[in-house]
C-alpha cells in the first residue's frame, strides 16, 4: 500500500500540470481579415482568453462580445477604422474584455459596457450619435488613454461604481464626463476641454454629478467647458486639478431646487479665469489650499452651513463684471469659518468685496490676510459672527463695514491704510476690541446710526481723523474694571481707548486720562495714555541655551546701471530668498537729485503681513520701518507690495537676481496709469 501511494501522487501531480499547459496552449491569437472577414466573425469564432488583432482597414460592423477576450489594432487607431453605422460599434456584455487601439466612430454609442472589469484603452472614440462610451450598472471597469471626442457625452456612467477613467483627452462633446446614481469611481490625469454646446440650452460640463458620492477628482486639467464641473453630489474629492476658462469652474449644489452637495473637499487646485470660481450650496464642505486668482465673477460663494474655507489664495478676481461681487461670500449661512487666507487685489468698477457675508449667522473670520481690495469684509443682515485676527491693509473703501448687523465681534485685527477702518451702518450691540486701527484715509471708526456697541481697548494712530459719529450712542470703555500692568504698578480700572490726538493728562500714573475724550454727543470716558498693548504683563519665556550667532543677511536689489525711467506707482511682486533674511527696515534708492522713496510697503505670505509706512522728509527719511520684524525663510516664496514716491531708482527687468535671492515683478503700476512687467524698486530689507 505504501508503494501504491508514492505511486499515484506523482501521476496525479503530473495530469493536472498537463492539463494546465493545455488549458494555456488552448489560448490562440485569431487576425482579421486573415483568419474571419470580419470582427464579429472572429468574435463568434472565439473562446474565452483569445486575443483578436485586427490589421489596418475600414470596418462597419456592431460587434457583440459576450466572451472575455483582447480585441486591438495590429498598428493603432489611426489605422483601424469601426463605424458602427448607428448602432454600438462595441457592446460588451462579459467581464474581463480588453479594446485596445481603434478609432471606433459612427454609431450610437462608441462602446456599450454591460459588465465588470473591463479595459479600455488607446483608442480614438469620436463622433458617436450618443455617448462616446456608455457603462450601465458595471463596476470595476478602467478606461484610459483614449481620445474621446465630438459625441454627444464622452463617457457617462449609469449606476455604475468603482470604475477608473484616467490619462484620457475628452474633448468637444456636450458632457465630457457624466455620471449618476454612481459612486467610488475616479476620474484622475485626464485633459477635459471644450464640453458644451452654444446651440442648445441646458448644463454642459466637463464633468457632471447627479447623485452620485465619494468621486475621487484628481490631477485633471478641466478647461473651456461649460462648466468645469457641476453636480450635486456629497463626499466627492476635488485635488490637484488646473481648472482654467470655464464659464463655471465649480459648481455643486442646486439652490433653486434645493439640491445640496455636502461633506466635500476641493484643495491644491488653481482655479483661474472661469466666469464663476466656486460656488456651493451645502454643509460641511472643505475648500483648503486652492489658487483661486483671475475669475470673473468671484472667487468662493457659498451657501449653507459648517463649511472651512482656508489657506487659499484667492486674487485679482472680480473683473468685467457690472454687478457687485466677492472673493468670499456666503449667503443664508451659519457656522462656517474663513481662515488663514490670502485675499487680495480683487476689484472692479462695481464694488468688489474680499468677504462678504448676506444674512448669515455665527460664522468666524479669522487669521487672514485681506490686502487691497475694493472693500475688506461686508456684513449685510448678518449677526452674532467673528472677526478676529486678520490684517485687512489698503482696501479701497472700508476695511470692515456692518451694514445693519449686530451682535459681531470685531478683535485683535490690524486694520490700517484702507480709506474707513471700521464703518457701522445702522448696527447694534456690537464688540470693537484689542484692534490696530491706523493711518487709514479718512475715518479710523465711523458710525451712522449705530447704538450699543462697546469699543474698548483699541488703537487709533494716525488716521486722517479718527472717528465720524452721526445719531449714535456708543460704549467707549469695558463694561467691567480689567485688573492690568501700567508701568510695573498694577490697577483696576475701566478701559477705553488710545487716541494719538488725546491731550489729556494722566495725574495719578494710572495709565487712565484725567478727562473724557470727546466723541460729538458721546465720550470715551476712560481714554488710554499709552497703545493697548503697554497695559498687559508679558509672561518671560523660560531662557533657552544661547545658539551660536549667524551673520543677519540683508535683502539688497543694489543700484541699476540705468534707473531711467522712473516714476512714482505701486509695484507687486514677489522674493524669494537664497538665505535667512532679518528686516526691520526698507530703503528706497532715489534718483540722484530728487526725493525718490517708498510710501508704505507690504510684505505677507499666508500665515504673517507686515507693513511699514513712510513718515515724511524728515529724518532718515530714505528708510521706512515695518510694524513687526520681517523674517524670509530660504526658497520660500513672499508677496510684496511697494507704493513709491517721488523717483525711486528702477531695475528695468522682469525678473532680479541678487546675491541673497531674487524678486519678480507681478506688475507696475505708474502714476499715470501704465502698467509695466518688468519695473522692479531699487530697495535694501535690512535690520
């Protein structure tokens, strides 16, 4: 018995490594025409795992595959032709078949995908009555490296999930990419352009969603559409895509009926010259990261509630456009938060807003940098919401305006160089404290009809005139004594405000002046002698070893060979540096001969501003000196912004190589109106 079954292993062992390399010898390459006319024929002919390479030819033919097989062109789809003479051309109805390498054209879908697992790639999918690939109720499926053009939708998913459409060029059709009632799929690396149609109305875009979650929208670049991409669809990733001259870029969410789009994050795109950015009506949604810069109608619009919109740049948009518009704006929501954004240069004939906020509670603003646009953030019917922490520098018209809003905290924001710092229209019961409101144009505070608000703790510095109050009855200290630090004695006290025009005088050393700072009808009855921040101990950090010392490197463009032409403007542009930079001040090298300087500068990247403000011909008057120390990191890339006057001398270049770094020009600005590339400030960052 032992020797029987040593025996009968081996044999058995060797009967099913036989039948293996049958069953692979039992695959065969089939061609057409050689073999089958036709590729039907050859389908028919087929078995399961065959491979049919069709030659060079023209072939009008619907082809039914209902067996797993490889199907391509023996030299590619510039060589084979299959019109399918308004029928399917391919129409796939078993899992596991490749089409590879035809330009499949004429029929009524390019191919039909009514199964799971299928491949298909290299090939040229155009001119199809209906869509140029159709996959009902099919999952797993990868579609890619195909050009699909000229259908009516380049690929539209019906129930289907899971599926891959990457690598692809899907081109001038209606839709280019439409999916429904479909989830899980991704649609990754794919160039979608020129989807729409001008003669027909409706929505056309480069990739539609209609009920359909957790789409993965990644490295695409989605340009000239219709729409980028519109949808309304919950838990969808939008990542890493350039998403450029659409009329729409995104839009998810329909408010008209009531459609909404939640729980979806959109980052580390650039987003540039659609007509409208982005634009969401839903919850919870995350737009982080993004470069949203140059769109026509806005940058973020939103509607709904528990949505971040952070660490975004988003500039010069609101251009061409004859109505009001807003690089943020939500409307009928409550409970988001805008932080740690970038928002500037967004202007227009209209007005245009950096924030904007329409009958909206509850939300917060905070840490952003909001620089030099029409207005800096717009409340309108809107209440109980945050502001806090932000630089809004050199904005048009108003840093911030509250337009019959009440109940909002304004706090610990530098709010300077804009023409009104904070402007109340008919709002109540507001807080203004612990802010930097300075050398803007004509008011620092303004209110107009606007009662109960409680100011207190705040600096006004050197604005054209500090305060404008109209039919308003305010609170201009605490409502409680605050306990503080004055000079190392410490009090107990009410606290007002400090106003560099107070004339006032301080007998008991309390840091309090004596008599009231008159405000028209009102007063601040407890006026500071001192800015706000001389009132509070400084906890001394614990000591930490002393580190070696390194050289301070200074930023220095030098002087041009030839600073002619020269004129005063506004330059914007960007350094980056090759070494660790340490500035406190500015030097502006002026023509020889004339008063050439720097009227106030902007230095900001996405988590710091510093500004620095010329103080007259008086003095050093060649140098100006930043609010804050200006510390530039090697490699990193800093915006800046540089108001001159008088004649600085000019580096006639687009882009300046230093010994310390370069700068670049974004754009100059002269004194007449003419725009320039290639106008660079001569200037020193040094300590």
């Amino acid at each position: 018995m032992m020797f029987k079954g040593k025996f009968v292993f081996p044999v058995f062992a060797s009967f099913l490594i036989l039948t293996a390399f049958a069953s692979v010898s039992a695959a065969k390459t089939i061609y057409v025409p050689d073999d089958y006319l036709t590729i039907q024929s050859a389908v028919n002919a087929a078995s399961p795992g065959d491979t049919i390479i069709v030659r060079d030819g023209l072939y009008k033919e619907h082809v039914i595959v209902n067996k797993q097989l490889t199907i391509k062109s023996e030299r590619g789809y510039a060589n084979c032709v299959v019109n399918g003479e308004g029928s399917d051309v391919f129409a796939l109805y078993a899992d596991g078949i490749r089409i590879e390498g035809f330009t499949i054209t004429g029929g009524r879908h390019g191919i039909f995908i009514n199964s799971n697992n299928n491949s298909i790639s290299n090939n040229n999918i155009s001119s199809n009555n209906e869509d140029g690939i159709y996959i009902p109720s099919s999952n797993n499926n990868i579609i890619s490296n195909n050009i699909i053009s000229n259908n009516n939708y380049g690929i539209f998913l019906w129930y289907s999930n899971n599926n891959c459409i990457s690598d692809n060029i899907i081109s001038n059709n209606n839709n280019g990419t439409y999916i429904y009632h479909s989830n899980n799929n991704s649609i990754s690396n794919n160039n979608i352009l020129n989807n729409y149609n001008l003669y027909h109305p409706g929505i056309y875009a480069g990739i539609y969603l209609e009920y359909s979650n957790r789409t993965s929208i990644l490295n695409n670049t989605i340009s000239n559409n219709g729409y980028g991409i519109f949808g309304y669809s919950n838990k969808t990733s939008i990542s890493n895509n350039n998403i450029s001259g659409n009329a729409y870029g995104i839009i998810l969410g329909w408010y008209y009926y009531g459609y909404s789009s939640n729980e979806n994050n959109i980052s580390y795109n650039n987003i540039s010259y659609n007509g409208f950015s982005i634009v969401i009506y839903g919850s919870g949604n995350i737009i982080s990261n993004n470069n949203i810069c140059s769109n026509q109608c806005g940058g973020v619009g939103i509607s709904g509630s528990n949505n971040i919109i952070s660490n975004n740049i988003i500039c010069s948009n609101c251009y061409e456009i004859s109505n009001d518009c807003a690089a943020v704006g939500i409307s009928f929501g409550s409970n988001n938060i805008i932080s740690n954004n970038i928002i500037s240069s967004n202007k227009w004939e209209g007005y245009a807003y950096a924030i904007f906020l329409y009958d909206s509670n509850n939300n917060s603003i905070s840490n952003n940098n909001i620089l030099n646009n029409d207005y800096g953030i717009y409340f309108d019917h809107s209440n109980n919401n945050i502001i806090l922490n932000n630089n809004i520098l050199d904005d048009d018209y108003d840093g911030i305006l509250l337009d019959d809003s009440n109940n909002n905290s304004i706090s610990k924001n530098n709010i300077c160089l804009n023409n009104y710092g904070i402007d109340l229209d008919d709002s109540n019961n507001n807080s203004i404290s612990n802010n930097n409101i300075s050398s803007n144009n004509w008011y620092g505070i303004s209110l107009y009809e606007s009662n109960d608000n409680i100011i207190y703790l705040n600096n006004f510095i050197n604005n054209t005139n500090n305060i404008y109050s109209y039919n308003s009855t305010n609170i201009w200290n605490s409502i409680e004594p605050i306990t503080y630090t004055y000079k190392g004695s410490e009090f107990t006290n009410y606290m007002g405000n400090y106003w560099d025009d107070y004339n006032g005088s301080d007998a008991n050393g309390d840091g309090i002046g004596e008599t009231p700072y008159s405000i028209n009808t009102d007063r601040d009855n407890y006026p500071l002698i001192e800015p706000f921040e001389n009132y509070f101990v400084v906890e001394t950090p614990t000591p930490s070893p002393t580190p070696t010392p390194t050289p301070v490197q200074i930023f220095d463009t030098g002087r041009p060979e030839n600073p002619y032409p020269s004129i005063s403007g506004e330059f914007v542009g960007t350094i980056r540096t090759n070494k660790k930079i340490i500035a406190t001040k500015l030097y502006t090298y002026p023509c020889e001969g004339t008063g050439g300087h720097t009227e106030h500068a902007l230095i900001w990247n996405k988590t710091w501003c510093a500004y620095a403000e010329w103080d007259g011909y008086k003095g050093d008057w060649m140098n100006i000196s930043f609010n804050r120390t200006v510390v530039l990191m090697p490699y990193e890339t800093y915006n800046i912004t540089i108001v001159t006057g008088s004649y600085p001398q000019i580096h006639h270049t687009h882009s300046l190589k230093t010994e310390n770094g370069w700068i670049n020009c974004t754009e100059f600005t002269d004194a007449n109106g003419n725009k320039y590339e290639d106008w660079i400030p001569a200037i020193m960052l040094w300590s």
